[in-house]
C-alpha cells in the first residue's frame, strides 16, 4: 500500500451506502401525539409470556400463533439479497436459505403507491382475500417524494471504500467498481465532492475528499490506479473511510460512505457490531449513513447486511456492468439526500375483524412495540423515490365487517430532527374478493414473497399461494407480460430457474 501513500501526499498538494411469518410482539404507548385511529380497547394487549419467545415457524403450522393486535418494524430499502439469489439461480446453484429475505424480494419491485407532495410518506394499506378461507393478504405501501428534483438536493460528500483484496480479482468485482466509478464521476455535479479508500490487508487513503469539478481528471487516475493485494481487513476498510469522511466533511452536504466489497473478511475484525463500535462516534455525530454495494458469486451477505442495517444504511448487490451502472449512475445520485430518519412503521389490526395475521419477512428489522415513539431506537434511513413494502397474511373473523388495520409510519426530520407521523387505515369492504381482482403490482408484491418463502424454506405455506415453482412462474410470466416490465421478466427467469432446478 506504499503506493497509494505517495498518491495521498501529491494529490494533498494538487487539491484539497422456518417461513419468514413472524410472529408479532406486544404492547404499544399511547402518547399523545399518536394520529392512528384508537377505539375503546383496540390497542396492544399486556405483555405476556409469548413476548420474547424464540420459535422455528418452519416446523410448525404459524396459523395457529395466538394473534397480537400490533406489529412494529424499522423500514428497509435493501435488495441485495433478491439479486444475490437470481444471481445463483442463474449459476445453477439455490442461494443458501440464510441470505433469502422475503422483505428485500418485495422492495425490488416498482409499485405505483401515491407519493406525498414534501418530505415524508405517503401510506398507503390495500388487500385481497386468498382461496384459504377467511384468509387474505395485506400490503402496506410507504412512499417518499419522486427523486427526480433535479438541483434541489444539497451537495453529496462521498466517500468510498474499496475492497482490493485477493478475491476481488475475480472479473466482476473490482473491474465493475472501477468501470462503474469512472462512468458515475463523469455524472455527479461539479459541487459534489469524493474520497477514495482502499483496503486489503490494510486501508489506505487514495484520495482525499476532492471537490469534482476541475478534477475529474485526477478522480478517475485515482479510480483506474486501484490493484488487487492481499487479505481482507474490511473493519480497518470501514475504519479508515470513517475517518476520512469526517476529515472531509462538509456542512450543509450529505455525508455518506459506500462501502464496496465482496465481504469475505478473514483478517482484523469480522464482527459487525465490533466494525460498528469503532466507528460509532463519527455516525452518531456527524450523521453518516453507509451504503453497502456487494460483488463477487461468493458473497458475505451476512456481514454487508449487517454493516448497512446497524450503520444506518442500506444494501444493494451487483453482478454486471449493466446492474452496477444502475447503481452507482442512477439510483446513488439520485438517492443522495436523506428524506427520513430512524423510520419505523407500526400496523395496529383491530381485534374485532382480526384472528391473526402474520408479517412476511423483516425478521431481523423487528422493532419492540412499546418502542415504536422512542426515538432513541433505531430505525431506517430512506431517501427521495423510494417505496417500502409489507406484506402480511391476515386471518379475519368469519364474516368481519368493518375496519381491519391502521398503519402508521413514523419518522425524524434529517435535519431538525423532529418526528412526524403518517397514516394510513383499511376497511374490510375495501379488500380485493380474490388476488386475481387485485391490482397489478399488488399481485407482483405476492409472487415476490411467495417466491422468497419458498426458497427459504422449500416449500410455500402463505395464504393463497400457488402449488409450487412451476405454477408460481406462469403467474410471474402472465404479469410481465401484463405490466410489460423488464424486472418482473427477470422475476419470472429466476422462478423458471428455480423450477427447472428442482425438477
């Protein structure tokens, strides 16, 4: 890495980011404050002995949970693991059952939510019974404004960190960072600034932060000099980038680190939360979220996740030229502000319609209920253009009529840090009499899930669900052809691949 020392002293001189049903915890605060519809006792029961219990649903029927009015979890924008496992699939190879998140399957997809007009969401709550009697699916829809508001976002410090590490010599690693970097420094503005670390079995700075324009020569030098060395230290890798943005940082600018890597460490430390530590006072301080861009057929999807989910990020995964442009070109810029802090969402299910219901997935973004106002737990980071998901398997009363569920979303300012809430409510007469009624993308949204669950547990026990991959396919293929788009054609691939490998 001596190298890349010498370069950061001459350019200091040239300048200066089981099925998956959860069972669902209880209890709630009913602060003032709260914008959900609260009837005389509709809300969350005591806590019972239930409430920390830990349970494999594979081996059991979850329909038969005891229900629980309320379900609370912090928002997720990830998809790595959807395009790790189509990846896989397309090798030939099922991805391992651990990396398959049913939530990262279902936010892969566009859906056609309304958006609010400012910062914040829109909630939208819409369903469709099943052929399982008395069972439907729910969908919760949370929206941000469109991203496409040209100049008005504030000016983006970005810092990346780049796996050089042996096994990044793989093609489709560290070429596809190094290709896709140059193309994305041609695209930012020339008031956005960059930081370039390296890592393998130690970090280096390679450039520090560097205002774009009249530099864009020196950036992609910096960008085309990377080479492959030794192990991989990704703790010293976060460390030092860390480091680095806060060196660098700038006041009124978004601050993030994108961490790129395979994520197979095997020198320092490997440990999330251990990584974390280090590193937690710049992102308590400072605010600097970290978005996590995987490569490479072996992947440590475990760590990326991890490192994005507790280090107020989020992931995506890569495996071509054409899916790494749609990062770091399109979908980095335009997602660089932050509409959203430690955002959760909380669905109250009335106990008058509701047996039972069942949260798809968001196993490892499940927030205590009594914790949903306290602002101090962490939530989720979202940006302009996003949309989260959630899909549950809700069990009515036999003949319910009436309201069925309120969501609500709850979120901090990025600046002041205020809270704001939104909601959003769903009556029994407005859910869809079969999923085939429902609208397109809500049918997208089921195929996803269905898919994630059944590769996660090899077989798919939701409400409604076809019987097995082959049957599953043709509904994905009948919607592509349907919506014409090119993602739910990819969907309908990967489903075939999936059926074709367990045949």
């Amino acid at each position: 890495m001596q190298r890349y020392r010498t370069r950061h002293l001459l350019l200091a001189l040239t300048a200066a980011s089981g099925l998956l049903l959860t069972a669902c915890s209880s209890g709630a605060d009913s602060s003032v404050g709260d914008k959900a519809a609260h009837r005389d006792g509709y809300g969350a029961p005591d806590r019972g002995d239930e409430f920390s219990e830990q349970r494999d649903d594979r081996r059991e029927d979850p329909r038969r949970e005891n229900p629980r009015h309320l379900s609370t979890f912090a928002l997720d924008v990830d998809t790595a693991s959807y395009d790790y496992a189509r990846r896989a699939l397309a090798e030939g190879r099922f991805p391992d059952p651990s990396t398959v998140r049913p939530e990262e399957f279902v936010n892969s997809f566009r859906q056609d939510y309304q958006r609010p007009d400012g910062d914040g969401f829109s909630v939208t709550v819409d369903g469709a019974r099943t052929s399982d009697e008395d069972w439907s699916l729910v969908r919760v829809g949370l929206a941000t404004r469109s991203a496409e508001r040209g100049g008005e976002r504030p000016p983006a410090a970005l810092t990346f960190v780049i796996d050089v590490s042996g096994s990044m010599a793989e093609t489709g690693r560290l070429d596809l960072a190094q290709e896709s970097l140059a193309v994305m420094t041609d695209r930012l503005r020339d008031d956005d600034s960059v930081a370039l670390v390296a890592f393998s079995d130690e970090a280096e700075t390679v450039l520090p932060m560097t205002r774009l324009g009249g530099n864009r020569d020196e950036i992609h030098d910096a960008i085309g000099e990377l080479e492959i060395e030794s192990s991989t230290n990704l703790g010293a890798g976060v460390e030092t980038g860390y480091e680095e943005a806060v060196e660098g940082l700038r006041e009124g600018a978004t601050n993030r680190v994108v961490l790129v890597s395979d994520a197979l460490a095997n020198t320092g430390d490997t440990d999330a939360d251990a990584i974390l530590e280090r590193i937690a006072g710049e992102r308590r301080e400072h605010g600097i979220t970290l978005f996590g861009v995987g490569v490479g057929s072996d992947y440590g999807d475990a760590l990326m996740e991890n490192l994005a989910d507790k280090g107020d990020g989020h992931t995506v995964y890569v495996s071509d030229p054409g899916e790494a442009r749609e990062v770091f070109c399109e979908q980095l810029p335009r997602h660089i502000d932050l509409t959203a802090r430690d955002a959760k969402a909380q669905v109250a299910f009335d106990p008058a319609t509701v047996e039972e219901f069942r949260l798809i997935g968001y196993d490892n973004r499940r927030v205590a209920d009594e914790d949903f106002r306290d602002d101090r737990v962490d939530g989720g980071e979202v940006g302009p253009g996003h949309t989260v998901t959630a899909l549950y398997a809700v069990r009515t009363e036999p003949g319910a009529e009436g309201h069925l569920a309120t969501a609500t979303v709850r979120w901090l300012d990025p600046d002041t840090r205020d809270p704001h809430e939104e909601t959003g409510d769903l009556e029994t007469d407005a859910l869809h009499d079969t999923l085939r009624e429902a609208p397109s993308r809500f049918q997208v949204t089921a195929v996803a899930a269905w898919f994630a669950v059944a590769l996660r547990t090899g077989e798919v026990r939701v409400p409604g669900a076809p019987d097995g991959y082959g049957e599953l396919a043709d509904q994905a293929r009948a919607l592509a052809d349907r919506t014409g788009d090119e993602a739910v054609d990819d969907l309908a691939q990967a489903i075939g691949q999936a059926a074709g490998g367990r045949g």
